[in-house]
C-alpha cells in the first residue's frame, strides 16, 4: 500500500454525522459585522465569554489535526501592560481589556502526533489502521526534518526528481521556513475563529502584527520554534472604534473562475 492510498480509500468506520441546518442570514450578519477595531471601550470582558471563544478558536480545521498553535491569554496586568507597548503603543493594544497572542508552533508536531496515537488507542472500536499509519509513518515523514535538516533537504531532492518524472508529489516542509509557514497557516484560521466567537458574543476584535516579536516571545519565554502569528485585541467597541467603512477590491480581482 502506497503512502497516498491512505488519503485515496473510504473507510467504513461506521460513523455517521449528519450535516446540520444554520440560519445562513445570521452567518452572512455575522461575517459582515466582523469589523476591526482600534478603540475598545474600558469595559472588561467576563472570563466566561473569553473562554469559551477560544474553545471555539480551536475547533478550526489545521493541519493532519497536530493543532500546532498555543494561545496566551495575557491575565498578568504588568505582562498586560508591557504587550501594550511591544504592539507598538497602538491604540487597539492600549484600549482593549483583553489581549491573546496567537503562537504557532513549529515543535510540537511530535508530540501532538503521539498524543493522537495514545487517543487511538483507548477508542473503541480502533480507528481503521490507515489511521495508525498516517501518524506513525506519514506524519513524521511529512513533518520530520532531522538535525541540520538533513531529512527536510533529502525530502526536497527527492521530490524534485519525482516532480521530473512526472508524479504528482505531495506537498510536505522540506525546511524551517516550510515549517513555519505550515504553522502560521493553521494558527490564522484559529485566529479568525476566534475574532467570529467574539462577534457572535458582542465583542470585537483587532488582529495585529504591528508588534515587536522579538519582545513578545521573551515576555511569554517561548522557545526558537514558536512564532507569534498574531495578537488579538477584544472587547467592547468604541463608538469611534471603527475608522472608516469596510474596503474591498472589486471580487473580480480574487475570485478565478477557471
Ligand atoms: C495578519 C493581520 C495583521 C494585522 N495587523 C494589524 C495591526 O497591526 N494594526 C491594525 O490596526 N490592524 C491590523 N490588521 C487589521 C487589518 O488592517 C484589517 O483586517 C483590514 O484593514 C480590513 O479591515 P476589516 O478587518 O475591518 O475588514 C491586521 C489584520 C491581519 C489579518
């Protein structure tokens, strides 16, 4: 069996979910609230609600499931204090009660990985053993790059040859770079899980990376593998909180119909 024969067959695991109904109106009010904010009212946002959108933030889809993201909900008012001025003094970071880092983490696939094994494990039934085998040897495959990348570049050579032979290669990090962009991909669409939670709840939000990472990471001693992907204001609005109305480019310039 070949590695991609995992993603090609249908399992019969049984399971069944069927697909639930939404009032579409409230999803579209919803997106189109979601604004960002740069100046929150001194109200304080209840812990309750905080926790729960970011309960929320991790139900996003991400990577293989390995959640490669930690979020810091900064309660520590000099710590509090100290990330207002590492984004940088602006106004969303000085007005907002609450602030979150969003941290991508490039390290913890590992361990993640093994976690998902251990869950196997104790489920009854089994899961099919094409999910044993995507983490115990597709996940590493994909997301090992070994000492001094050793593993990431051979990942690369092979890869370009089989790309000159004409096969349909599998996308997987073949270095740092790669890693930290297949983190931060995953942690934006928690972050953007996040800013909808809160607008569901009559909060608001502003994503920022007009920050000093450097600074950010020392204050949450992170280690070299984590990146701040994003910090995340909430609270309240402002009734100046928005600067202007929303702009978009005309959809003809994204949206490709091919
Ligand atoms: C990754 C990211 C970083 C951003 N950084 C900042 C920032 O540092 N300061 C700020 O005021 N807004 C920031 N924004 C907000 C954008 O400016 C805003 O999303 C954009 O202007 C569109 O406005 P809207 O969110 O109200 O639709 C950021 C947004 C994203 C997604």
């Amino acid at each position: 069996m070949s590695d991609l024969d995992i993603l090609r067959k249908i399992p019969d695991t049984g399971y069944r979910e069927p697909a639930p109904t939404h009032d579409v109106k409230e999803f579209y009010n919803l997106v189109h609230a979601r604004r960002s904010v740069r100046v929150f009212l001194d109200t304080p946002n209840e812990d309750s609600v905080i926790e729960k959108c970011l309960e929320l933030a991790l139900l996003a889809p991400n990577s293989s499931n390995l959640q490669p993201w930690e979020f810091y909900w900064i309660k520590d008012r000099n710590k509090l204090e100290k990330l207002r001025n590492y984004c940088l003094g602006q106004s969303a970071a000085r007005t907002a009660p609450t602030l979150i880092v969003a941290v991508a983490k490039t390290n913890t696939w590992d361990r993640n990985r093994k976690k998902m094994l251990e869950l196997f494990d104790q489920q009854d039934p089994k899961p099919p053993k094409g999910a044993y085998t995507y983490y115990k040897k597709v996940a590493p495959m994909a997301y090992y790059l070994g000492l001094f990348n050793w593993f990431g570049f051979l990942k690369k050579v092979l890869s370009f040859f089989q790309r000159i032979m004409g096969k349909v290669v599998p996308h997987a990090p073949t270095s740092y770079c790669d890693m930290r962009v297949w983190a931060h991909k995953t942690c934006a669409l928690a972050c953007e899980n996040l800013m909808l939670a809160l607008r569901a709840h009559g909060l608001d939000s502003c994503p920022m990376e007009g920050l000093d990472p450097h600074k950010i990471k020392k204050l949450l001693k992170l280690d070299s593998r984590s990146e701040i992907t994003m910090v995340i204001g909430a609270g309240k609005r402002a009734p100046n909180g928005i600067f202007s109305k929303r702009v978009r480019f005309d959809s003809q310039l994204f949206i490709k119909k091919i």
